[in-house]
C-alpha cells in the first residue's frame, strides 16, 4: 500500500505545519516592517532595517517590474525582493501545481478555515456550472486586463511607475490598507469572509487574478494529480472532497489551473495507489513533495538573490524616511515596536 492513512495524515500536517510556520513569518515581519514605518515617519529614531520579503505582498508592483526585466533585462531596484518573490512563485506553481496557494499563501491558508467551517454547517457548496463557470472566468478577466496594460506599456510608461513615488512607498501603502481599513474596506472584507464560508474558496476561485495566473503556469507543468480508472471503484469522494470541486472522478489525469495540489482527494480515495501525484507522468510521488517543493524553491531563489544583490535596496535612509513621510501613516503602538525589534 503506498498511500496509507498514515502517510496522509503526514502529508496533511506537513501542510498545516508550513501554513502555520509561514503565517507566523508573516506576522513577524508584519511587525518588523510596522517598526521601520515607525522610523520612518520620524516617531522614533531607532532604526529598524525594513524586511525585504515584505515586498511579497506587492504582486502588480513585481509584475510591472517583470515585465521591466523583459523588455530591458535590467532588475528592479525599488523592490527587488519583490521580483524575486514572484519568479520563485511563478517557478514554483510551475513545478508543483498551485503549491504556493495550498501552503504558502496565507490568504489561502485563511480561505481553507473558511471553507472547512462552511463545510461543518452544510454550506461550502460549488454552484451549479451555468453560474459556477461565468463566475470563474472572473479572474481571468482580471488577469487578462492586468496582463494587456501592463504588456502595452513602453519602457518609458515602466520607469515612470516603478520610481514613481506611489511605487516607492506601495509597501507602506498596503500597510494602511490592511491597519486602517476604511467602512467600505472592512464591509467588503465582511462580505468576502460570509461569501468564503458559503461558497467553496470564494476569493481565490472567481476573483483572485495571481491564482488564475499561477493556474495556467500548473497547467502546463509537469505535474498532475492521476486516477488508476481501472481500480476505481467510482464512489465519488475524491470530487466531493475537492476543495476546488474538481470532478476528479471522470477524470484519468487532473492538470486542471483549479487544482491547488492539495492531496485532499488522494487521502480520501479509499482504494490504495488509485489516486496519486505524479509528476513528468511518474506516479505515487510522495504528497510531501509540493510542500518541500515549493519551500526549496523559495529558499533557493533567496539564497541566490542575496548572494547577487537581487534582495535588498539599496535606498540611503535620508531618502527612505522622505519617501514614507509623503504619505499619512500612523505611528505602530509601540509594544508593537518592542516584540519587532526582538
Ligand atoms: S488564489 Fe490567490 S489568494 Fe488564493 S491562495 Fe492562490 S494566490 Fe492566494
Ligand atoms: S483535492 Fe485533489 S484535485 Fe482537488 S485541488 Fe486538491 S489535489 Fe487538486
Ligand atoms: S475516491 Fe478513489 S475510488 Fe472513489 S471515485 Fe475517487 S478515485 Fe475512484
């Protein structure tokens, strides 16, 4: 028997060990970066270096920037962690399915609680396909308009964006976003939390451009999840467990851009080795894979950006703490201060 409870069970909190490990991460350099806002805006003159992986949360900012690496091979300076970030994703969701959706993304992470507490009181459902498939089409819309902006702009338009001071202080932008939400804010994000618990992954499967982008980049990569159809005995768990309601049971070879290459499916089939991931067409590769995959991949771009200066800035501080003052950013209390600077 290759794929054992046990083994799932393994894969499963392996999965839920690295969404923990990485939200906590997140959280941490949350805090990091509160504290250099904090210099920044002139509240307190201990300097607190800004966390380069922050600029992992400015994705049409690494894509402008991609797309800038494109047309002149040059990186970009302003947020060169950025790009790195989105390579190593794009990589990665390449490789290992939507690996980054199902372990590192922490909006992903949020979406499955959501889901499995939509799923506790009967809800968590998949709409009917003449609903469920316009609302898909959504994000590709999305993406499809990001796409031909950014793809349209000259080199010129580029540089604009990418020193423009919006761009220069996204970072601390996105920050207030999230610290003090406007009524409007905080009504949608209710309203996205209510719809993610009724419906399965509501924002990552209709509105979330990023995860249509690295739906197609799974799409042709070599790896897949495979049913054994002449072992199945057809008693449909597979698709009811799916977070992503794939029909996993009429299909040989799941390469769907849907398929976020969580093994949900795999750990419920009840007949050894009938479902397993495969990837360049070699079956029953270990769940664990994905994860450890998608970690390396990260890890391996980091090390090589840090080792040829494509991670940090190289922005003197006078001119960062002008940058951040053009914005109204409030001062992080200053406990907040105190746990970041641990
Ligand atoms: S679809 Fe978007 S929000 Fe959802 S897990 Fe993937 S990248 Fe994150
Ligand atoms: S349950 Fe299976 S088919 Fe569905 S998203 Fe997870 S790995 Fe993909
Ligand atoms: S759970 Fe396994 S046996 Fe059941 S339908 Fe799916 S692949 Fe077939």
């Amino acid at each position: 028997m290759y794929v054992n409870t046990n083994t799932f069970l393994t894969a499963t909190r392996f999965r839920l060990l690295i969404q923990i490990s990485f939200t906590l991460f997140y959280l941490y350099i949350g805090l990091r970066f509160a504290a250099f806002i904090s210099w920044a805006v002139g509240s307190t003159d201990v300097f607190t270096p800004k966390p380069p992986s922050v600029e992992g949360f400015l994705p049409i900012s690494a894509l402008l920037g991609f797309r800038h690496l494109l047309s002149t091979g040059q990186w970009d300076t302003i947020h060169p962690a950025g790009l790195s970030i989105f390579i190593a994703i794009l990589l990665m969701s390449f490789l290992f399915r939507k690996g980054f959706c199902s372990y590192l993304c922490p909006i992903g992470f949020l979406s499955s609680l959501l889901e499995r507490a939509g799923r506790k009181i009967n809800m968590a459902i998949i709409p009917h396909k003449w609903i469920d498939l316009p609302l898909i089409s959504l994000k590709y819309l999305l993406l499809g308009g990001f796409l031909f902006v950014i793809f349209s702009m000259d080199t010129k338009s580029l540089e604009a964006f990418i020193f423009g001071s919006y761009n220069l202080a996204s970072d601390a932008r996105m920050l207030l976003f999230f610290t003090i939400p406007s009524k409007l804010t905080l009504a949608i994000i209710c309203i996205l939390f209510l719809l993610n618990v009724a419906i399965r992954n509501f924002w990552c499967r209709y509105l979330c451009p990023y995860g249509a982008l690295l739906g197609l980049l799974a799409w042709i990569g070599p790896s897949s999840i495979r049913r054994d159809r002449t072992t199945c005995i057809n008693c449909g768990k597979c698709t009811k467990t799916c977070p992503s309601g794939i029909n996993i049971q009429e299909k040989i070879v799941v390469v769907s851009p849907e398929c976020i290459g969580c093994g949900e499916c795999i750990g419920v089939c009840p007949v050894d080795d009938c479902l397993s991931f495969s990837i360049y067409g070699k079956k029953h590769i270990s769940l664990i894979t994905i994860g450890i995959g998608c970690v390396s991949t990260l890890l391996l771009i980091w090390l090589w950006a840090n080792a040829t200066g494509h991670w940090n800035n190289e922005i003197p501080h006078n001119m960062l703490r002008k940058i951040y003052s053009t914005i109204p950013i409030y001062a992080p209390p200053s406990l907040l201060i105190c746990l970041a600077r641990l």
